[in-house]
C-alpha cells in the first residue's frame, strides 16, 4: 500500500486528488494532512481516516517528523508551493506538485536542479494536459505526420467569463503579489503544451493584455459594492447569485467549505465571494495575447481571456499538407488533408476535471510509484520550461518588448 500525504486541503488537494486517492484505494492510502484551516483539515481527516497525530497545520511540523509517507502532494496556494517541495525532495519524499512550481524563476531553476540530484525519486508537476484524450490524440496527429510538417499553431485558453470572476476577481488569484501572474498562475499548463506538441524550446516571445474591465469605471449605474444589495442581482451575468447556486459543486464548494446551503447564503452575504466583480481589489490581467517562435521554426500564437462562454481550450494546427482543429469543450477534432476529405475525431472520453486529464495524471503518478521504469510526462525538468516561458511573457507584457529565452534558460 502507497502512503501518501496531502499539503493543502482545498479544491485541488482533498477535492480532486484526495477524492481520486479513495478511487485508488486498493493501491493508496492518505494517511497524512497539512492544512492550516482547521474544517479543511479536519474534514480531510474525516474522509481518510487519518490518525489526528498526523494532521498539521503547518509543513514545517510535518517535515520535522521521519517520513510519514511514500509520497506528498502539494497543493497548498501558489507562493507557498516552493519551500515544501524543496523540503519533501530533500527529506526522500516522492512529489506530486500542483502547479505552479514556484512563482519565481529562480525558485523554479532550483527545483528543477534538486530534482536532477535525484533521479530515483518520482518528481511530477501536475500538468495535466498532457494526460488528457484530447491533446494525446492531437500529438499522435502531428507526430504521424498526418498534416506533414509542423509550421503554426494558434492555441486560446477560454477561462470562461464565470470561471474568471469566481478566481481571478473574487478569489484567491485576484491579486498577483498574492498569488502569481496569470500567464503563470493558468497558463503554464498551455506553454507546456505547446512544448509538447512542437518538440522544440521557445526562442523568442513577446506578449500584449491588461486588466481591461474589472475595474470600478466600469462598474453600470445600478451597480452596489455587494451582489445582494445590488438592482442586477438577477440580471448580471457576474452576479453572485448566478455564479454561486449549488453549494456541493464547484465554484460554490470552494465558497462554501462545508457545501451547505446555509453556509452559502452566509458567505455570499459577507464573504469575498459576494463582492460585486467591478468593486473588489483585484489587478490579474483579464486577457493576453502572445507571440513565440521555436528553435525548430514552428511559430505559435496563444491568447487567454476571460470572456469566454465556455471553460475550455481550442486549437488549429497547421502543417504543409493539411491542418487541425480542436474544441476541447466539444470533445471534436477535426482533420483537414489539403485535397481531401475531412475526418472528425472524437476522442476518448474520461471522467473527471480537466477533460480527464486529473485522473489520468493521478493514475500516471501511482502506476510510476508503484514502478519506477513507468516514464512520467510532466517531470520537474520538462515542466520547468513552461514555467520559465511564463516569466519570459511577463516580463514582454509589461516592458513591451521582445524576450529572448536565452536570458531564462541558464
């Protein structure tokens, strides 16, 4: 049996891969927690059985202990994922660490090296697409060389325009200094796609967005600092009580810990997610759009933005004898030789978040534990690559210039 330990009992720690560890319950166990809020951490424990000599609050008091467990997952909020992933490889631990890997480049380049120094541990970052039907199907086009060569591709992350306001304006990303850079803190998971499918490092970026609209001017006349005292409270599209309906579902789960509707209707009432989207005190961008080059040739354009209907990701991929799209959301891949007939693609489908991709990556990192010679996709190295391609577009947006990679890649 694999012993495991979760750092970070929210969303992403007890939801999804504490849920998907009771999947797996013939090969793991949860049989440690670190989780400062003391329901999440409790009712981490409760769902596990775990012994409440076992339950931290904090990583350091877990990492004084003797190892606890085969492996951590750490899920804890973005800034603090570095120290106790640098903690748990030193003390023998394997990791399984939510993305991103840090929120400073240099933070990154040490994992990354630490993670070298180790090459029996099984050192993964939840880059989850990778794992999904759905960009599995669209590698194994390209690499068959179905559309011949690689020259372009144009890649957008739909956040979705309640996704965004429930995150990035209300909730814990809202704020950069709090958390990390969009491009980072959502779409690392995208460069690091994009370095998959091309097979190339980046060369050269450069990128242009903004925080364009939540923000107080632009806030309609009948707007009020709280979605409940507000004359839209029905009509808005980011009202609150659109966004939040069914306490045991996600986004209202993560408003309401404890999935009741009491609970809810409370915090919407007093808490942060019941602010109105143009009067709280967010500054993540709203949308971005970016230029890159390969060392291959491959060009790509990528463009993330908050308003979009739906939560997903589409891509057209073209080569010198035909091209490809894809809508994620739709589950549709569409294959187009150049003088002749289009196919469609459905790829499989699997049940889960991210198109499938968490419990195939779940999956993935227990069958390497089990057997080490199982090759993971989304290692700390490979990994790192999107991360410092984040920083890179970053530093364009807000410099306005062009990146040159070399200047990360050292």
């Amino acid at each position: 049996m694999i012993k495991l330990a979760i750092i970070g009992a929210g969303n992403r720690g007890m939801e999804v891969y504490g849920e998907l560890a009771l999947k797996y319950s013939g090969d793991v166990k949860v049989v440690s927690v670190v989780e400062p809020d003391d329901f999440k951490r409790e009712e981490c424990a409760r769902r596990h059985s775990i012994h409440k000599e076992l339950c931290f609050k904090a990583h350091e008091d877990f990492f004084k202990k003797d190892r606890l467990a085969d492996a951590v997952i750490i899920a804890n909020p973005d800034k603090e994922h570095y120290e106790p992933a640098r903690l748990a490889i030193t003390k023998g631990y394997n990791v399984l660490l939510e993305k991103p890997m840090a929120v400073d480049a240099e933070e990154v380049r040490e994992l990354t090296l630490l993670a070298k120094a180790h090459p029996d541990r099984i050192l993964m970052v939840s880059h989850v697409l990778r794992y999904t039907p759905f960009f599995q199907e669209l590698k194994k086009l390209i690499d068959s060389n179905r559309i011949g060569k690689l020259v372009s591709i144009q890649h957008n992350e739909n956040i979705g325009y309640y996704h965004f306001a429930h995150s990035y304006v209300r909730g814990n990303w809202r704020r950069v200094a709090e958390s990390s850079p969009l491009i980072l803190a959502k779409s690392c998971h995208d460069m690091d796609i994009l370095l998959w499918l091309t097979q190339s490092r980046c060369t050269r970026i450069a990128s242009f967005g903004g925080l364009a609209y939540f923000k107080s001017e632009n806030a309609p006349d009948y707007a009020a600092h709280r979605c409940i005292d507000c004359r839209g409270i029905k009509s808005c599209p980011y009202s609150a009580y659109s966004i939040y309906r069914e306490p045991d579902k996600w986004p209202s789960s993560v408003a309401a810990p404890s999935k009741t509707q009491q609970e809810l209707e409370r915090n919407l009432n007093e808490g942060p997610y019941g602010r109105c989207v143009y009067y709280c005190d967010n500054d993540t961008i709203d949308h971005m759009s970016m230029i890159m080059e390969f060392e291959n040739g491959v060009s790509a354009v990528f463009n993330l933005s908050a308003f979009t209907a739906n939560i997903s990701r589409t891509i057209k991929i073209m080569g010198t004898h035909g091209e490809i799209r894809g809508d994620m959301h739709k589950n549709e891949i569409e294959v187009s030789i150049f003088g002749k007939e289009t196919d469609i693609i459905i790829p499989e489908v699997v049940q889960g978040g991210h198109g499938g991709g968490d419990s195939k990556l779940f999956e993935g990192f227990i069958n390497s534990l089990k057997d080490n010679k199982h090759k993971s996709l989304t290692s700390f190295e490979l990994s790192a690559e999107s991360h410092l391609m984040a920083f890179a577009a970053e530093e364009s947006r807000i410099a306005k210039k062009i990146i040159n990679m070399s200047e990360f890649y050292r």
